[in-house]
C-alpha cells in the first residue's frame, strides 16, 4: 500500500497501519476486492476471501500477527 494512497493494496507489501486504521471495514473489503478484480485473480467467493485478508491485515496492523507468522510452516 502506498503511503499517500491507502486504495492501493498489495498483499505482497506491508500496509501502513496508520493508513489502514483510516479505512472502514467496508473500505477495506473493497481494496481487497478490487486488488483481486485488477489482478484477474478467479475466486469461487470474492467477498469471503477479501474478509479473510482483511482480519489478517487487521491483526498485522495491531500487531497481533507478523508477516513472518505467515510463512512459517
């Protein structure tokens, strides 16, 4: 997410949690969303998935989860 523009999300890229916290959770489901509409990402349930992200970037942001929590395995 680029710092001047919090409607550009990546999930490759770390989000600005001053930045997130500005959105609101339907806000945040949209750049999911739109994120995965650009990237022509097929989804059985576009909705669901982007939620998922969300509550993972919610929790990076309020650093109950790391990046580095994700890859482990």
């Amino acid at each position: 997410m680029c710092p001047n523009d919090m409607h550009n999300y990546d999930p490759m890229l770390e989000v600005d949690p001053k930045l997130w916290d500005l959105l609101d959770e339907d806000e945040r489901v949209s750049v999911v969303m739109k994120y995965h509409q650009e990237a022509d990402i097929d989804l059985p349930d576009e909705y669901t998935h982007a939620l998922l992200h969300v509550i993972v970037e919610n929790q990076i942001a309020r650093r109950q989860l790391t990046r580095g929590d994700l890859t482990k395995g």
